[in-house]
C-alpha cells in the first residue's frame, strides 16, 4: 500500500478538526503525528475514534490493499470519519448545526411507533459517496439515504434492531479490476463498521467481500468478522458470472466453513451477466428493471447452484439468509430436485435447518406459502424490510401482511420478529 494513504486518511481528520497540516510522516509514526496536531476537546476524541478504532490505513497496510487505488478516497473517508464525529455529540441541535455536506441532511421523517422490538434483518446503508459511484441499482436509481432518516425509519416501524448492508452490485463495481474490487470491499466494511460503532445498540452489519478473488475474500472476511465485529458475510448471487457453487468459490467456503463457531452468509440477489468474449454483458432479457423482476430469479439461479453442487451440504457450519422468502426459488425446487433424488431430502432438510428466510417486500400476501408448503418450520422466518430500496410508501402495508398472516400463529410472528433472529445471530447482535 502506497504511504499517501496514511498522509490522506490523517489530513481528512485533521480537516474537519481544523489542526495543523500533517507533515512528512511514516506509517509507524501516523498516530502520534495526528493525536499531536489535534485540536483538544471533541476534535481529539473524533481523531482517537478515527485512529485508535479504526485504523484504515494500518489496517489496509497490513493486509496488502492498496486504498489509493480509489480516486473518491478522500470524500469516503471524509464521510467516515464524520460519522464518529457525529456520534459523540448527544446534542441534536449540536448535532444539526455541526453535520457536514456528507449527505447526512435529512431526506424524510416518520412518525415514531409507542414501542420498538422488531428486529429487521434486511436493511441497506447508501453513503453519499458510494451512490455516485453507483447511481443504479438493478435497473432502478439507487436511493437518497442518510444515517438519521434510517433511524427515524426504525422508529417508524417498532424496529429496535436493524442487520444492514450494503446492496448490490457491493465490491464488485469495477469488475475485472481485483485491486479496485479489493480496495472498496474494504472501505465499504470500514463504513459499516462506523456506522455501527456510533449506534452499537441499534445496528450491525453484513461484510463484504472481495470475491471472485478468493484469497482476498478470505482476507477480508476475517478482518470483517474478526476486527470490525460484522454480524455475518453478504455475498451476491453472483461475482462477475460466478455463481455460488462453483468451484472457483469452493477455497471460501471451507475458510468460513472452518471457522469458530457459527458463520452466517446473508445471499443477495444481482444483476445476471453472461460472458462474451472477455466482456460481461447484462443478462435481463426484459424490458423490465433488473431489480424488479430478475432479481427474483437470480436467487433461485444461485440457490439451485448451492443445492446441485452440494456446496450446502459440504459446508455445514454455514447458515444462510434468503431475502424476499426465498423470491423464485421454492417454484423450482421439485422441478429440479425431484431429478436427483439421493439429495432431496437432505436438501429439504438443510432448507428447514440451515436457512432462514427474511420477509422483505410484499411476501405475506401469499407468496410465503409456498415456501412454508415445503416444511420450513416458523422458526426459520425472519423479518426484512430492504429499506430504503423498497420504496418507503410500501413499508407499513408489508409489515401489516405479516401481522395479518393466517399462514403463521401469532406466537409464531412474535418469534419471527424477536426471538429467530437471536437465536441464529446469537451473541453477533447486542441491544445491550
């Protein structure tokens, strides 16, 4: 990693704390250099957070990535660093009047519920730097989104405890460049881990990762787990074409599968490519947004790949989370699995055990179902939102379905709000 990183990411701190301007340092020296030259008070705390619990750039440096590869580095850390500065100001008008042009003005407000105890496993965060890097999001634009209105949200819907991450395409915004594609899947996870630092009792995160690049996504998802505390690994239905069982992945999953304890990967769908020649090329083949209707189908596309590849059944500490209760998925599983019958069972049985299925969009009109006709017990159901990409105006109508539901008890909806989802995350997520 190129030393200008640790002289970029100390001199956006030193920035918004209006300290002296960093002088030549090295990478051994950096936190002394900062902490020196800081402003006292609030300033010097937002620098210890910046330095002391995040580290980017020694962490970076560690770990071989090379950050600088990033031209819209500065505006990412900038927005970083202003989300610890803002966490240790309890003031509201302080706050309002301190917050910085990092797209943190606030985009809505909602009116908050009398008692909050939902946990939403299925959320999204859009720093403003990473939507101009990806202003479409399967086909639609990708949202307006600040830390605050997320907050609001919750509290809008009686949800005490938000899993979020970021959406697709995730890492993979430059494809075929692994070390473009390494360098963001770090700064991404380093924005998460902000986000949740400042809101511990409130928030965690999903990790992403760097993959097709398996050695690097192993890297990455133990730095995640490990050092920033991620909850679990998001991973798309496909990295560049790659689909979840292929081999080229299999080095992944036997890490994580080796991993202590339980290792929870939470599949998202994306946009479907197919290769031509040495280029990818969008694979919708209707005129309708990818993440309209296509999305749906990638997650049975990557599913079926899981389950005919036995990847799901090589790997048994991993659990997994499937959003929109599975999208077109429990349509073809006789379809296909009825024609290789020595893994039916064993795949309906890891299907009722080892996955859990998130309620985001409207699903409990009467698409669950389905999903519900193939034995999945109540117990493997979880509550989703996809806020902000399920556009808020849709919000209390779903979550309403899922009260409503006759297709589950009401002990059961208690559950599938509270109590699954602390079951599978465990000591991952903490209200305390």
């Amino acid at each position: 990693m190129k030393t200008s990183t640790l002289f970029s990411a100390a001199s956006f701190v030193l920035a918004f704390c209006g300290g002296a301007v960093l002088a030549q340092t090295t990478s051994d020296s950096v936190t002394d250099t900062i902490v020196a030259n800081a402003d006292a008070g609030t300033c010097q705390t937002s620098l210890l957070h910046f330095v002391e619990n995040l580290d980017i750039s020694r962490g970076s440096f560690s770990d071989n990535i090379d950050l600088t590869v990033l031209d819209f580095l500065d505006e990412a850390l900038g927005e970083i660093a202003v989300t610890y500065e803002n966490a240790n100001i309890t003031d509201t008008t302080t706050l309002s009047a301190r917050r910085r042009s990092f797209g943190h003005a606030s985009h809505g407000h909602f009116s908050k519920r009398t008692t909050a105890s939902i946990i939403d496993v299925h959320t999204h965060v859009v720093p403003s730097w990473y939507k101009t890097l990806v202003p479409v999001t399967g086909g639609n634009p990708t949202p307006t989104w600040d830390l605050d209105t997320h907050l609001s949200f919750m509290a809008s819907e009686g949800i005490a405890y938000s899993v979020f991450s970021f959406s697709a395409p995730g890492a993979n915004v430059f494809q075929g460049s692994m070390s473009s594609t390494v360098a963001l899947a770090r700064l991404m996870n380093e924005q998460a881990a902000a986000y949740v630092r400042s809101n511990p009792k409130k928030l965690s995160f999903y990790a992403v990762v760097p993959l097709p690049y398996t050695a690097a996504a192993i890297v990455e998802a133990n730095y995640a787990l490990d050092h920033l505390g991620a909850a679990g690994i998001f991973l798309t239905s496909n990295f560049e074409g790659v689909y979840l069982g292929n081999t080229q992945l299999k080095p992944f999953f036997d890490a994580m599968n080796k991993r202590s304890g339980k290792t929870i990967f939470y599949i998202h769908p994306g946009t479907p490519y197919v290769k031509v020649g040495s280029e990818l090329v969008e694979a919708n083949p209707t005129p309708y947004a990818t993440g309209n209707i296509e999305f749906y189908f990638e997650t049975a596309r990557t599913l079926m790949d899981l389950t005919l590849t036995q990847t799901i059944h090589n790997f048994t500490n991993i659990n997994y989370i499937i959003p929109h209760v599975g999208g077109a998925f429990p349509a073809t599983i006789d379809r296909i699995l009825k024609s290789v019958p020595t893994i039916y069972n064993s795949s309906l049985a890891i299907y009722q055990t080892r996955f859990w299925w998130d309620s985001a969009g409207p699903t409990y009109y009467h698409q669950v179902t389905g999903l519900l006709a193939f034995g999945i017990p109540a117990s493997q159901l979880l509550f989703g939102t996809d806020y902000p990409y399920a556009p808020s105006f849709t919000q209390a109508a779903s979550l309403a379905a899922v009260q409503a539901s006759t297709a589950i008890t009401a002990a059961q909806k208690v559950a599938l709000f509270t109590t699954n989802p602390t079951t599978l995350f465990g000591s991952k997520i903490s209200r305390t």
